[in-house]
C-alpha cells in the first residue's frame, strides 16, 4: 500500500493518525509549530521529548542498528505513566539511547 492510498477500513479515532487528520504526520514544519503552540506546556514538552525518541529510533534504522530491547520495555511502561513522569521517562530513555550510540562506536552492535 503506497503512502497515498489509505485503508478502507480506518475509521473513528485511527482515522485521526492518517495524513491529513488532527495527529497524522505533520510534514510542514509551520503546521508543525502551529499544533505545539497550541498544546499545553507540559504536552508541548512531552511532544518534543517523544519528538527526539522518534529521532533516535530513525537514526538507528538509518545505520541499521537494533534498540536496546531494555529501552523499548521501559517505553511501555512509561506510556502508563502521568504526563510529568512521562516526560522524565523520556528525557531518561533518550540519553540512555545517545549513551549507548557512544559506546556502540562505529561497527559495535550493528544487526547484519
């Protein structure tokens, strides 16, 4: 299914995350800057926190490179967490994700 076609049968609320909905993916960086202007503070910096995660998560895809499976379990359970915490969580999980990029050097940790 190419990027353009959309799914027949997304409806309600899924419907939101397709491109063009209210949380689809936001191409244009005003539009991008218009929707966190219009978050509350603490979304607006859980949005940028979760922003820098899918980030780093595409950055070890580029390289071909896994998450620490660790790092993905404790994604989970942040997603339970409060906004507050939530952002912490995430600030955690993207140093320890830099931290580990550090120490995976150059070939170190890379899938085949």
């Amino acid at each position: 299914m190419s990027k353009e076609e959309k799914p027949k049968n997304t409806t309600g609320a899924l419907a939101r995350f397709e491109p063009g909905g209210d949380l689809g993916p936001v191409e244009d960086r005003n539009e991008y800057d218009q929707r966190l202007k219009s978050l509350s503070v603490g979304e607006k910096e859980l949005a940028e926190e979760s922003a820098r995660f899918a980030d780093l998560c595409q950055y070890f895809e580029r390289q071909r490179m896994d998450v620490p499976v660790e790092i993905l379990d404790q994604l989970g359970r942040a997603s339970t967490l409060a906004i507050p915490e939530r952002i912490e969580a995430l600030k955690k999980l993207n140093k320890r994700l830099m931290e580990y990029l550090n120490d995976a050097g150059d070939s170190h940790f890379v899938r085949q």
